[in-house]
C-alpha cells in the first residue's frame, strides 16, 4: 500500500521513547531493503531536524506529534484519550495506533488504564511501544498490513467473553 504511516509512527516512537531509528523502522506494506534504508535515512533526518531545533531537549507529546506527526496520529491520539475520559476501552492493533496511544498516555498517564492490545504486528518497533505501554497482545496474528483486522478479531473476542460472563453470573444465581 505504501501510504507512509509507520515511516511517521517509527519517527514519533523514535522520538517519544529516544531510540535510534533502527529499533524503530521496517518494512511497512511491502518495503524493500532499498526502501528500508531510505525510510531509516528519512527518520534520522527527522530526528536530527528536531533535537537540532530543540538544542537536544526532550519534546512533550504535542511537540513530538507536531515536529513528526500527521493528521491522522492527531486523531487517534485525541480518541483514545476521548475514550478514557468516558471510561471506555481502545483497542489497538498495529504500530500507528500503538504509537498514537504512546502519545494520548504521555499526555494523560491514566489513559493506559483503557488500553487493550488487540494484536501484535510483525512491524520493527511495535513489540518494544508494546512493553513501554506494557501492554501483551491479546493476538499474534504477525500482520504488516492489516487494517484494523487485529483489533477486531480482538473486540469481538472480548465481547464475547463478557457475554460469555454475564450469562454465567445469571445462571449461577
């Protein structure tokens, strides 16, 4: 698909947790080694512009999202803390999500409270946002590309078994 999403994710992951773009980058949709080493030059370009411009401090999450961000962590971002200021759960599947919910919960601790991993992608960087979070997939299903299918099949999972639950504890009394 090639739409550039974990390039911007591996950039604020390699921002927010201060590792070096290799830990952080990969193969996205379909990359080649080629794309793989431009995507790792891309990153620590960006990186470099930033902590340049910052004399080496350390960025908040909003001026991580803005020096490397896109629109789309923004958002997601924002619904994950929407989410937990109601008290509601956000499934997450792969690296951008896992990545925008990084920076909902440096900027509202308490929001880890209303995370669930719903898989773990075979993307570089998604196990170590995964263990800063320290959140265990409920899945491995080893997706690249996976377009929310991971946090579905997980949701559906979790729906079930409070359906499951609750008919139990009807029957139990």
């Amino acid at each position: 698909m090639g739409i550039g999403n974990t390039t911007v994710a591996a950039a604020l992951a390699a921002l927010l947790l201060d590792v070096a773009p290799a830990e952080v980058v990969g193969l996205g949709a379909g990359a080649d080694t080629a794309m793989l080493r431009r995507k790792t030059e891309v990153v620590g370009a960006a990186l470099a512009r930033v902590r340049r411009s910052r004399g080496g401090a350390p960025c908040s999450p909003e001026e991580a999202l803005a020096a490397v961000g896109g629109p789309e962590f923004c958002v997601l971002a924002g619904a994950v803390l929407g989410a937990a200021s109601v008290g509601a759960v956000t499934v997450l599947d792969g690296l951008a999500t896992t990545v925008a919910a990084l920076v909902a919960m440096r900027i509202e601790p308490g929001a880890s409270a209303y995370l669930v991993a719903g898989q773990r992608s075979r993307e570089c960087g998604h196990d170590l946002v995964l263990d800063h979070l320290g959140l265990e997939p409920l899945l491995d299903l080893r997706l690249r590309a996976g377009e929310g299918v991971g946090a579905a099949l997980a949701a559906s999972m979790l729906i079930s078994g409070l359906t499951l639950r609750r008919r139990i504890g009807r029957t139990a009394l």
